[in-house]
C-alpha cells in the first residue's frame, strides 16, 4: 500500500495569469476614411487620384481597400500590392500613415467604398 500524502495548495500573489491570457491576442481591425486627391486628370475620365489616411494600427497593418470605380493600377510608398482585382486590392505595411495611387478610368467619379486595417 502507499503512504497517503496530504495535498499542499500553495498561493503565490506574484504570478500574473493576464501574461498567459494576452499572449497571440491581436488588435482588432479597425476601418478609416481616407483623403482623396487627383494628381492627373488626363481627359475622358482618366487620371490618377492618390487616398491619404491613418492605419490606426500600431506596428504592421494589413490594408484591405475597396473603390467605387474599376482601378487600372494601384501602389503606395514602401509597401507592395499583394492582391488586387478591378475595384479593390490588400497589402502589408508598417507605415501609420498610408498613401495610395491608383489609376482609373473615372478619376472623378473614384471613391474609397471601404478600408479596414487589421494588426499582422
């Protein structure tokens, strides 16, 4: 038989349970209104038109932008498109304030339908 062994229950106040809990938590996405510029306005509705805004994301951001009109070409300051379709496309950046270029065939007409910027 075995000899019975009284359990111990030991308190200790330092030990923080928060640290484990928080840890892979990210920050939630958060959406923003953006700036709108025309940089060129070549006739026929074509031109370029640049969207200045604040990730409001500290660190790396993942930006998902959405347009009311077609986009021919798309790009920003130091960071790379990395999916684009005609009207929307997302991309990776650690800037927090972020501009970007497109160009369209309704230069005037063209409007941010969505931006949401989430922590990477």
């Amino acid at each position: 038989m075995k000899t019975y062994e009284k359990p111990v229950v030991i308190l200790n106040k330092e030990l923080c349970e928060g640290v484990y809990m928080a840890s892979g938590a990210q920050e939630e996405a958060s959406s923003v209104e953006a700036a709108k510029a025309i940089v060129a306005n070549w006739g026929g509705g074509n031109g370029q038109a640049t969207f200045t805004f604040a990730t409001g994301v500290s660190g790396r951001a993942k930006i998902e932008m959405t347009f009311t009109e077609d986009i021919t070409n798309a790009w920003g300051n130091g960071y790379e498109i990395q999916k684009a379709t005609s009207k929307s496309f997302s991309c990776e950046t650690n800037a927090s304030t972020v501009v970007v270029y497109v160009q369209t065939n309704k230069v005037e007409d063209i409007q941010v339908k969505s931006i949401t910027c989430t922590a990477v």
